[in-house]
C-alpha cells in the first residue's frame, strides 16, 4: 500500500470517527438522562438534530435510547469499514461492511464510557466539589452504570470501587460482544 493510501486512509478513519462519535454521544446522552440543558449537551443535541429530526417518526426513541442516532452511527461505522478498505484493494459485502460497522459503534460506546468514567475519577480525585458543566456531565451519562454496582458493592470507607467494577465490565464487553462481532464479519467477507 502507498504512503498516499495509508495517509488517506487515516483521514478518513479520523473524520467518520467524528461523525460517529458524534451520533454516539447524542445516544449516550438520551441513554443516560443528561440534562438537556448543559451547554455540552446542547452542542450535540444541535450537530445532530439535522439529521435525526426526519428520522424520528420512522425510527422512535424507545425507553431512553434513540434508535435513530444508533442506525445512523451504525450506517457511517459501515460506510467508514467499506471506504477504508476499498482504499487497501479490498471489497467487502455489505453483510460484513454493517458487521464490522456494528462492532466499530460498539468500540466506540465502550471507549466513550471509560473515558467519562476516568474523567469523574480524575474529578473525583482532584477536585470532589466540582461543579462545571463538563463534570457534571460526566457524573451523569456514568452514573446509571455506576449505581446499581454500588448498590450491590460494600462499602469500604471512603473509596469508591464501583469505577473498577465499571472497567471490568467495559474490557468483558470487547471480549465477549465486540471480538464475536468483529470475528462474524470476517468469516462474512469469506
């Protein structure tokens, strides 16, 4: 493959992870219950309202999670896997394109999730009283995970180790959902 392909390549991977990632968010969150509000969450709301608004009706929002934002992230996810290998020679069906488009959004979640959860401990560390706009909404697109683990936890003083528990769930979910799913499109590209 040529540097020109390679450098392609990671431009294209860089800006559909943007897109994506911004339709991830917006999920992440509706998911979670996020103030509306926070001038944070506005900025996403109002990225991607152009293009979830006509999709509402079609693709409804069911008990939190906005269907509409997860087909369009799974749509760009697999438009993105097609692109970028094309550009190596390689032409995937579409049955291994949304595959891999399904396990890329996934990735993404997860890789969202952990960086808000380092966040709110790094917050939690550094400054516990915090009050801005980008902790607290960290605190609550992490906290409807993080409270039934601590519900379920015992309490060790003043520590908090429902992060860990967090974290080992996001590294059991690569394993057993993300790999399974990344393996399905390879044996589909067979």
């Amino acid at each position: 493959m040529s540097y020109f392909a390679n450098a392609l390549s990671m431009l294209v991977d860089f800006v559909f992870m943007l897109v994506v990632g911004l339709f991830v968010v917006r999920l992440l969150l509706q998911w979670a219950g996020a103030s509306f509000h926070n001038p944070i969450s506005q900025f996403f709301y109002r990225a991607t309202n152009p293009l979830l608004m006509p999709l509402r009706r079609p693709l409804p929002t069911i008990r939190g999670f906005n269907t509409a934002a997860a087909v369009v992230a799974w749509i760009f996810a697999a438009i993105e896997v097609w692109v970028i290998a094309a550009l190596h020679g390689r032409m995937l069906n579409l049955s291994a394109s949304l595959a891999f488009g399904l396990a890329s959004v996934i990735s993404m979640v997860l890789a969202i999730f952990v960086g808000l959860l380092i966040l709110t401990v790094l917050i939690s560390l550094i400054n516990p009283g915090a009050d801005h706009a980008i902790s607290r909404l960290a605190w609550q697109m992490t906290e409807p995970v993080l409270r039934p683990i601590r519900r379920r936890m015992p309490a060790v003083g003043p520590f908090d180790f429902s992060p860990l528990v967090a974290f080992a769930a996001v590294a059991l979910a690569h394993v057993l959902v993300v790999a399974p799913i990344r393996d399905i499109g390879t044996w589909l590209t067979r």
